[in-house]
C-alpha cells in the first residue's frame, strides 16, 4: 500500500508544478483534464481478459521551456512554421493516472485457470510530453511507471464494484501475478491528411501513425491509421484511448459551440513482451503463449461542446494468447474538459 500512496503523491507534487510554471503569453490554449474508463461489459457484455481500465490525464498549456526541449529531440523532426505560423510547434505536459485490470474467462473457479491469461492488475502513473504542430501532426513521448500484482489494488477495486452491483465476484484472485515494479516507454506519431468539404459541408480525413513501446510490462511496434467524416474535423486528432491500442490526442482546441465526428481505425501491433500474458518478469508465475501479431479494430463517435468533449469507442480486438477461444470486444467512454 505504501507504494501506492507513493504514487499517488509523486502525481500531485508533479501536477501542481506544471500548473505554476510559465506559459507563453499568447498560447490561448487551457490545460486539459481528462478522465477514461475501457470495461467489456461495454459491446461486449463480458468479465474476461482485459476487463477494465481507469485513467486520469492532465495535459498542461503550451509551455515554452517545454517546446523548446521538444525542439531539440531529433526524432521529432520540427518543421519550422515560417510562412504558416498556425502550424508552429506547441509542447505541453502531460501526466496520468491510471490502472489496468486483468482476468481469465472463468471467474468462478477459485483454483488456477492453466490455460487463460493470468489473473493481474497494473497501477501506474505517466509523464509525457506531448507536441503538435498545429493540425498536421503530433508526437507523444511518455513514461510510464508502476507497480504489477497484489499492491496495484486491482483485487480490491473489482471485487468492491462486483458488491456494489450484485454481480458475481471473480475468485481466483490467490493466482495473480506476483508484485514486480514496471516500467514502460512508449512513442507515437500521427500525421493528418483530410478535405474539409467532400458532401454537403461534412469533411474527411485520414490520419496515419506509428509508435510503439519498449519496458518489462509492454514491448511492441506498431502501425495503423484512423478515419474520420464530420462537418468540423480540426479540433484534434482523435480520441484519446488507454494503452496499448490506437493513439489519440489528450489535447482538443478551443471553440465555443457544438461539433461532433464519426471515426473507425485500425491498428496492427507486433508483441515481443506483454508481462500480463508472458507472467513475471523476475520470478516463477503463471502464463500463456502469447500471440506476437495482434489487430485492433475500432469505431465510434465524438462529440465536442464548448469546452467539453466526450467519445465513446468500440474495440474489436483479435486472440492475444494460443488457447484463448475468441476475439474480445470491449468499449471505451472518455470526457475532457478545457480549463
């Protein structure tokens, strides 16, 4: 518990520096709060695999120190915005909060379920840096760090809910992994190429990316893209979601009145390490043979007011380990506000 509270408090101390530091005088932009739950019961109606995730996100203002850091990183490769300073590069910082939560499909047996995915949970918090010049593209370089097993809480959490709503409560959690610390680096980029009038006003665009992750908890490449129609698409660059999945953007630009898009991606990843299949990293647990070669299929809607945006998201996603018996299907809800 104690590495928990440890956490936590890291988070605040971090938070509550980023909001007192110094902004350029003419970003117009506020800082972002968003908070995102992803559960199977969503499309899916299920209690399997991955069966929830919470996360907390804070993206701050512009903040010249941080773009200027940004600017020095080479694989950013900064496009200077001489003749299109709307498209000039805008960094922001962003931290979260968040936690994964993992079962096999039979919840009911209290003994080891051998050949399904471990039960597990992860606890975590994040530090990135975010960078977007202007609509045509944006990075995302972010740490996370964390604790896997009993002291994420994952347990704790979903038995409570279980109660709280009568439904049935998953027995087998003596199984989970065992607590190891977890570290994992992810990068993505995105690019947008669209037309803003093709039928009646409405607008598409397509936006390409990249990325991938390197860590004991996560360890993967990979690459896909997002499709998006609707009459206003240059408030961001999509969704935000929680990882590993498509990328989208925590940030969303400020316009006062209603906007709304339809989207659907898809992402292709190729796995070398996933420590909530593969099993502890430094000691004897349970595990599955993973799939090396996982597809995300995704479709949804987004709706912006003012300074509120909120998302919800269908996620196809195919077998991640040999024995599993069908793809899952879970869903995403997200809410953002503009401060």
């Amino acid at each position: 518990m104690e590495i928990k509270k440890i956490i936590i408090a890291g988070l605040c101390f971090l938070f509550i520096g980023t909001c007192t530091g110094t902004s350029s005088a003419e970003d117009e932009d506020g800082y972002i709060v968003t908070i995102q739950f992803e559960n199977d019961f969503f499309g899916g109606g299920t209690d399997r695999h991955f069966t929830h995730g919470t996360r907390l996100q804070y993206l701050s203002k512009p903040i010249k120190w941080i773009t200027d850091a940004a600017d020095k990183i080479p694989w950013f490769s900064v496009e200077k915005a001489l003749k299109h300073p709307e498209n000039a590069l805008k960094a922001r910082a962003s931290f979260s909060l968040g936690q994964n939560i993992y079962t096999p499909e039979n919840t009911a047996s209290s003994g080891l379920v051998t050949d399904d995915r471990p039960y597990a949970g992860w606890l975590y918090v994040g530090f990135g840096l975010v960078a977007n010049q202007g609509l045509k593209r944006y990075d995302k370089l972010e740490l996370e760090v964390g604790i896997i097993g009993p002291c994420s809480g994952a347990e704790e959490v979903q038995t409570f809910w279980h109660s709280a709503f009568g439904l049935q409560v998953p027995q087998g959690w003596d199984n989970q992994l065992d607590n190891e610390p977890g570290v994992v680096l992810y990068y993505e980029q995105a690019r947008r190429f669209g037309r803003s009038n093709i039928f009646h006003g409405l607008g598409m665009d397509v936006i390409p990316h990249f990325g991938g992750s390197i860590g004991n908890v996560f360890t993967h490449a990979a690459s896909g893209f997002i499709i998006r129609f609707g009459p206003d698409l240059k408030d961001d660059f999509g969704p935000p979601r929680i990882r590993p999945s498509l990328p989208g953007g925590g940030y969303f630009r400020r316009k006062t009145g209603f906007n709304w898009y339809l989207f659907t991606g898809l992402e292709g990843r190729a796995v070398l390490r996933n420590v909530f299949l593969d099993g502890n990293s430094f000691s004897s647990s349970h595990s599955v043979d993973k799939k090396y070669f996982v597809g995300d299929l995704q479709a949804g809607i987004a709706v912006k007011i003012n300074k509120l945006r909120l998302s919800y998201t269908q996620i196809f996603r195919t077998k991640e380990f040999e024995t599993q018996n069908k793809a899952d299907i879970f869903g995403a809800l997200s809410f953002s506000y503009q401060f």
